[in-house]
C-alpha cells in the first residue's frame, strides 16, 4: 500500500491555501492512490482520473463532491499521468473568479516518521572503534548477527538529498545513509569533510538494486537485502573489495520510545493497560509488546501486543501470537499513524495539518496544540459478545520526561534558562513550556525586569525545519523567529547530540557549547 501521510504545501493563493495541510491514505481509484485531508483544515479530497476532457490529471476537490466526479469543481489540478502525487508538477489551483493560476512552488511530499534508525551490523574495521559508544548485544555482538563485532548505529535526520531523506550517525556525521539514484541503492558509506574534497572515502553497505517497483526506494528500512565489502573501498571505486550478502549482519529498523497505555478501568479491561516496549517491525511500522512487570496473572494470561494491521487501516492490540492475524483484536483505532500515540490524535500531530486555518480566526481558548487534537479518534475496546464499544479515555502516550532543566553556563544569562513542563504533543515529539513565577512581573521594580518575567518560553520539534527549537509562548509553531535551536532529529531533547546554536539578536546564531537539556522528572 501506499505511505499512510502526505503533506501539501507552496499554495500561496489566497481563494486555493486551504490545500495546504496534511492527507491520510483512503483507499484506491483508477489505479492510483487516494488521500484525504486530515486536521483542522478544509478535508478535501486528493485523487486522479483518466476521464474527461483532461485525462491523465490529478485534482484536489472538495469534501463534499463525490470522488472521480464533477472535475470541474476541483480546487487545484495538475496534468500528469505520475504515478504518485508527489511526482506531479505543474499544478494551477482556483483563483479569483474561479479561473485556474499557476501554483509553481505547490508540491506534495512523504511524511516520514523515522526520528531515529538504528542499524545494529557486525561492523568492519572501520567501524568497530565506534563500538564503545554504541549499544552491542552479548559478547559484543548487534543482536540477530552471526558473529563477529557488532554495533548499533544511531541514524538521526540530516536533511535530503537526491529527493529522498538523508541521515547522519548521532555520533560521527561523517558516516551518512542517503540514495544514489545512478545506482538505485542506499549507500552506508563514509563522507569528506567539505575542507578534504568531500566526496565518499569509503563505502561500508550499500542496499540491493531498486527499480522503483517497493517502496525500498523511498524508506532504506524497508530494503531487506543488502551487502557489504569485504574490504574498505576506495571511495566509489570497489579496489580489492569483493561484496558480499549481509543477510543477518546487518539489520536496520526505526527506532522508537516505550509507550504507555491508560484508560478508565470501566471501559479498558486491566490486562490491556500497563507499559508497552518495541520489539521490532511489521508492515512498515514498530510493535509493542507489553512489559511482563505490568502482567497480573489475575486478569491475563499474557503480554499484548500493539501492531498495525495494514489490512484493516487500523492500530490493534492482539496476543502476541496474532501478530499478523488481525481476525480476533483485544481493541482497535481507525487510523493509519506512522505512530500509535498520534493514531487517537487523528494521525499526525504535525503542525502542517492546521493547514489554512489562522491562528486570528480560532477562538480564543484554543492553543496550538489544542487544534491538533481537534480531530480526535476514539479507541474501541472488544467484548465477550463480539461488539465494540467506544473507549473514550483510552490512549496511548509516550514513556518521558514530565520536567527537563535548560541549561547553560553558570554566568549565561539568557531568558530562556530554567524549569519546564510538558504540555502535550507537537509533531509526534513532546513540548515543554517554562515554568515562571506566577508574581514576578508584579514585584519586580525595573521596567525591563518586569518585561523580562512576562516571558515565556516552548521548547518543541518543528518537523519542517527538522529542529528542536526554543521560542517565545506567542511563536509557537513558528519556526521564522527563534531563540535557539538545534539541528537534530532526536525524539527527545535531552537525547539531542548537535550543538546549540543561540540567536544573536542580529538575525544570527553562534554556537553555545554549554548550553544542554537535562531530564528532571
């Protein structure tokens, strides 16, 4: 099937901006994929037709026009016989008077999920001094290889390249995976440093062909077979290197938190509730298995299992032995997240699914992470009889931190150091608001003292600039005017490994190497 998320963006005309925002996978129409707009925004519908007097042609129609019907109440159009949506260019949206401009910088794009890869590998000489720093099975070995010295790589988000995402070692940024589209591979390899040529200096994987018929193309975890030289490259060139099949020496996945999940006992059954670890990965997404420390024989047999059944659309909980058999479910939600505690948050909670909706035209009590929720799904429990009911305070949530620390040198003095909160959800990652004092601005005599208590502070994950980011409370969401920022994808920020970089109020950044998130409680 198709990737469960797609993101629109580029619409600038005022009448067509409600295209913007977030779709989710609903099924197929003339052979091709067909999305539908999630979050608080318009829910159009985004599907293709090989009919009418524009065949071939992608349109975007409103929610309430059936979908392969009256094209000619599309919003936005793009003639073009891509396979997917994403390959589409050229779209022209409605404008004024419902005559159809140019949309030159519209553009659809995978929502990827993948925060952290690990690639546990039983490491060659180049890489087994980075052994020490990485996690290893028994005997020093990656768990599920053969034998040999094994490690588990950290791959964290490093940008793109070559139109597919790229990502760097958390630990070294010198040993990237990214696509190499003459070669239809992923590559392991080893990079320059722009001062030393740049370039590849060695090759340690490198994936199998792909001609684009999987998805191995798009998301490296989902490449099964892959080899490995038996000696070090010379950087593209093979030298004396003969590959060699990795199979069980090199295994990649997503990496992912544990999870926790709660519920009002009247409506959850007590042998589902408790604390859930991963496991591993089944139809392109991570599994859970319940803790045995939460396991009270009393109202179980056995751990649970939290999967994605891709035949249903929908996130379960089973036994472990039906993993894969999604015929008898213990409970269910009717989402395609990439992530379990976003499936009851509509899907995503990326900032994008507001899509045109103005932060002016909401009422007063809603934040920005309240709208999120805004689409809310319920999780539904089984019964004896065979019928579900609707478990409303039934979710599942990330295992972190509830307070982190920021902090810097012991003279630093910016206003953003100190205590703070987690608040809820923002593009699949925590946020965390500073705590002040209630009655600091009333006491404090200096005029700018009493300015500087007014302040507050978030500290949250924009997806799009691929950021922990520090702002004030008023620029939330916004990633245009910050305060300090990291370059990491880390799940959490006190997992972040980049530098800190603090503005210097001159529309600059310079590095703070002080300057860290510790986790409290």
């Amino acid at each position: 099937p198709p990737p469960p998320l797609l993101r629109c963006y580029g619409v600038r005309v005022p009448a067509a901006k409600a295209v913007n925002g977030i779709y989710e996978f609903q099924g197929v129409l003339d052979g091709r994929p067909v999305y539908h707009q999630t979050g608080v925004s318009s829910g159009n519908h985004l599907w293709f037709s090989e009919d009418g007097e524009e065949s071939h042609c992608w349109f975007v129609t409103p929610k309430d026009q059936p979908l392969g019907g009256k094209p000619e109440a599309a919003i936005a159009k793009c003639v073009s016989a891509a396979r997917w949506p994403w390959e589409a260019t050229g779209w022209t949206v409605c404008g004024k008077s419902h005559r159809f401009v140019p949309a030159p910088n519209m553009q659809f794009q995978l929502v990827l999920p993948a925060a952290e890869l690990t690639v546990r590998i039983e490491a060659p000489i180049s890489l087994r001094r980075r052994s020490s720093r990485a996690d290893t099975g028994a005997e020093g070995r990656a768990p599920g290889s053969s034998g040999g010295e094994g490690v588990a790589l950290r791959f964290r988000g490093a940008g793109a390249i070559n139109e597919r995402p790229m990502y760097a070692e958390a630990d070294d940024a010198t040993l990237r995976l990214f696509w190499m589209p003459k070669m239809s591979r992923w590559l392991i390899a080893t990079v320059r440093s722009p001062d030393d040529g740049g370039g590849i200096a060695t090759i340690t994987a490198r994936s199998m062909p792909d001609d684009g018929s999987t998805w191995a193309s798009m998301l490296p975890w989902e490449a099964r077979a892959w080899e490995m030289p038996s000696c070090p490259t010379l950087g593209m060139e093979d030298g004396d290197a003969l590959w060699q099949a990795a199979g069980r020496r090199l295994h990649m996945e997503m990496r992912s938190p544990p999870l926790q999940l709660t519920g009002d006992r009247a409506d959850v059954p007590e042998s589902l509730i408790g604390l859930y670890e991963p496991k591993g990965m089944f139809h392109s997404r991570v599994y859970y298995v319940q803790r045995l420390e939460d396991i009270s024989l009393e109202n179980s047999v056995g751990p649970k299992c939290l999967w994605f059944a891709e035949d249903r659309g929908q996130w379960v909980l089973t036994d472990p032995t039906c993993l894969g058999n999604s015929q008898e479910v213990l409970a269910r939600v009717n989402s395609r997240a990439w992530w379990p505690w976003e499936a009851h948050l509509g899907g995503s909670t990326s900032p994008a699914t507001l899509g045109a909706a103005p932060f002016a035209c909401l009422p007063v009590w809603f934040g920005g992470a309240t709208v999120l929720a805004g689409s809310r799904m319920s999780w539904e429990v089984a019964e004896h009889s065979g019928a579900f009911h609707k478990a409303k305070d039934m979710m599942v949530s990330l295992v972190c931190a509830q307070k982190i620390m920021v902090k810097a040198a012991e003279r630093a003095t910016h206003p953003f150091l100190g205590t703070y909160e987690r608040k809820g959800l923002v593009s699949s990652r925590p946020f965390y608001m500073q705590i002040v004092p209630e009655a600091g601005a009333d006491e404090a005599e200096d005029p700018a003292e009493a300015e500087a208590a007014l302040q507050q502070f978030v500290l949250w994950f924009s997806d799009e600039l691929e950021q922990w980011l520090i702002t004030e409370d008023f620029r939330f969401l916004d990633g245009a005017t910050v305060d300090a920022r990291a370059s990491d994808t880390a799940w959490f920020p006190w997992e972040v490994t980049a530098k800190w970089e603090v503005s210097d109020s001159r529309g600059g950044f310079c590095q703070d190497p002080f300057l860290n998130i510790v986790a409290v409680e």
